[in-house]
C-alpha cells in the first residue's frame, strides 16, 4: 500500500477520538480528570457572576429596616482563555520510505503524538495548581547557580522538568516583570534529590541568574504569554489586596471572592488541619468534596490514620472507566476524598467543592488543532510534516468562597 500524507491524516481521524485523548490526558493528572468541563467558551471572555451579599434592609423596628434599604451585591469575574501549545514533526523520508510498512510508520508517529498530547496535558495539569504566573519551580536559596546543578526551592516540583527543556528565570513568579536575558538547557534531572542540571554553569547562560529566581520553560512567561489560572489563583495562600483579578478587585470580600485560608495550623496534625479548614467552609455556606494534596502528604495522612484508614476511587468527569484512588475522610458536613496528585507542591493543599468548579474551553483540551481539516501541514522549512496540539481556555470559579487553601 501507499501512504501518503492525506493516508496518514485519515488514519489519525480514528485513532484520536475523544476517549483516546482522555486517557492520554487522564493519567496521573486526577485534578484536571475530575474538573467539570464544558467546550463551548466562545465570545471574547467568559463572565462568571456571582452575588456575595444579600439585600440588608432589615431591622426589629418597621421604619429603621426600611430605612436600611440595600440592594444584593453582585460581583463578575471577567475570565479570558489562556492559549498552551505542543508540536511534533515527522519527516517526509520516513513518510516515502516506510510506504510499504505502513505500521511502522504509524507506530512511530503514534508516539509522536501521544508524547506531544502527554507533554500539552503535563503542561496543563501543572497550571492547575499554578497562579497564572506559568513559573516551574524555584531555585533554592542554597544553589549555586554558578555551576551546572541547581537545587529546586521545593523539590516535589521536580516532576514539572524533563530533559532537553530550555529554561528561562525571573526574580518575579510571572504574573508581573520581565524575564532575565538568556537560556539554559537541561541535560539531566535527579528526581530523588530535586535537582536540574544544565549543560553548563547557569550564570553562563544567564548571565543574572540568582538564587530565588522562578524557573520558566522559554516562551511560558505568563506577563508576556498568559498562562492558566489555576487554584493559587483563585483561592491563594494569602488574603487577596485590591491587585484586580480578571477584572474584579476582590479585596471588600476575600473570602467569598478569594476563597478561605488556614495556615495557623502550619506543622500540626494533618487531620486536625482538614477538619479545621472543612468546619471554615462549613461555616461559610459550602460543603467540600474533595482535597487535593502532594502524594508525599497523602502518604504522611495515612501513616498518622493507621488502621483507621479508608480507601475509596473517585472518577473522571466525563470518563467513568478512569479512576484514582482516594482516602475517605469524614468532615463536619460529611465525606471527602482526599486525592493524591503529583501536580499538587508539597505542604500545601486545596479543599474544593467541585460543583463550584469549571474547565471551559473552545472544543476539547487539549486536541489536535485542525480548524483546516488538515491533523498534519507541511513544515515550510523543513522537508518534513507538523502537527500541532494545543488549547484555547480557562479555569473558571462560581463560587471561591466555599473553597480554600491549607498549610500543611
């Protein structure tokens, strides 16, 4: 048989469907799996209204409570879609030279794909948890950053670097500032001790590399390329000032316009902080589901419950045949599951009601990008073929205030 490139595009019609890329993106990224979704986010921005206070003209006295006549008081959040990118290639000598197996070929660019689908989705469930900033990491106050090796400030974000990435540093996290001049490329990362080695001295590259700059992949500053809101965005660890966030300044209300926050419990009994922080939400109106931590702190919760632990599987949102093992945990206003993720920083984790909680997206997150009918084009400068995966969308909040973040 031939196989051409208008071959190899049908077959890639097939092979990605919807339950395709769900598992692909699925995997080990349980946040984004249970996150509700919904694909029709078009228009130039999504606005997300929501009414923190009620109507206040009351009182025992008849004349006083009509005096105090007020009106609710309605607030917006005016979201706009962030925009994430992945491409791969594949050359035209192994497209002609392969027309006679075609399942080598198709084997091979099978792995493009879904590796490419793999770094889009990683990329994503990353932001998730991220400010908007799009940072990676951070350099340890201990590196040297006149060496190739550098420590990460929290280690557990090790899994946000592979080899061959090209890094970019700011002393600022991304969401305000610029960029230091230059680039260095990772050769090799120690996944056990937090570490990133570049292929020479950091301050070679970046000539004002410093201890404390966040870390970006090149091209994801989101001060000049937005990222993804994720939960240290919308519920962050400090009360928000009157800094607008997407359009709104959240500060007459940071409760119920940026979510509940307990860190005076910092170093104490996990247990006792996730009643503390659930009897908060409780208090404000909400009823937490689920509890998203570092696995690291999940396994910690589970030492310190002993035999009193219960194990229970939550499930994606659209896919029921994928799952992630959960620890049941009863809370003032009932169950919740505590939800292990390798995307989650360590020390620090997030009580959400899911229901409160919305990916929304143009068509899927990600997917092939092909508005032209074509999964692949011809690279202009290369004798060779690209296809692109990416997405256009947000994380958007109903309801901040019946969420919160926690200090382990």
């Amino acid at each position: 048989m031939s196989l051409d490139i208008t071959a190899l595009t049908a077959v890639l019609k097939v092979q990605y469907t919807q339950k395709k890329v769900n598992t692909l993106s699925y995997t080990n990224n349980p946040l984004w799996a249970m996150l509700p979704k919904r694909t029709d986010f078009v228009g130039i921005n999504k606005v997300v209204a929501l009414r923190n206070a009620n109507p206040q003209g009351r009182a025992y006295d008849f004349t006083s409570g009509l005096t105090n006549v007020s009106p609710s008081v309605y607030n917006k959040f005016t979201v706009t879609r962030a925009k994430d990118y992945a491409f791969g290639r594949v050359f035209g000598e192994a497209i002609e030279a392969s027309a006679k197996d075609a399942g080598s070929l198709l084997a091979g660019l099978k792995a493009e794909i879904d590796g490419a689908m793999y770094t889009a989705t990683r990329s994503l469930a990353k932001d998730l948890y991220g400010n908007g900033g799009g940072s990676r990491g951070q350099i340890s106050a201990g590196s040297n950053v006149g060496t190739p090796t550098i420590t990460l400030a929290d280690t557990s974000q090790i899994v946000n670097f592979e080899p061959g990435m090209k890094l970019r540093v700011s002393a600022t996290d991304g969401t305000s500032g610029s960029q230091r001049a230059g680039t260095v490329t990772v050769t090799a990362v120690d996944r056990v001790a937090g570490t990133i080695t570049a292929s020479g001295n950091w301050t070679a590259g970046i000539a004002a590399a410093a201890v404390n700059d966040y870390i970006f992949q090149d091209g994801d500053f989101a001060a000049v390329s937005q990222a993804v809101t994720g939960l240290s965005g919308w519920i962050p660890a400090t009360a928000p000032g009157a800094t607008l966030f997407f359009g709104l300044d959240r500060s007459s209300d940071p409760v119920r316009l940026g979510g509940v926050r307990y860190t005076t419990g910092s170093g104490g009994p996990i247990e006792e902080i996730l009643i503390a922080t659930a009897a908060l939400l409780v208090r404000e109106g909400g009823k937490p589901t689920h509890v998203f931590m570092n696995p690291l702190d999940v396994a910690n919760l589970i030492m310190a419950l002993g035999s009193k632990v219960t194990y229970d599987r939550s499930k994606a949102f659209d896919d029921p045949d994928i799952g992630f093992e959960t620890v049941k945990f009863m809370g003032p206003a009932g169950v919740m599951q505590i939800v292990p993720d390798l995307n989650c920083p360590r020390g620090k984790g997030w009580m959400l009601q899911m229901d409160t909680w919305c990916f929304e997206s143009l068509n899927g997150a990600p997917r092939i990008l092909n508005l032209d009918g074509q999964d692949m084009l011809r690279d202009a400068t290369a004798d060779a073929y690209i296809f692109r995966i990416g997405y256009y969308g947000n994380l958007t909040c109903s309801a901040p205030g019946w969420n919160a973040y926690f200090a382990l």
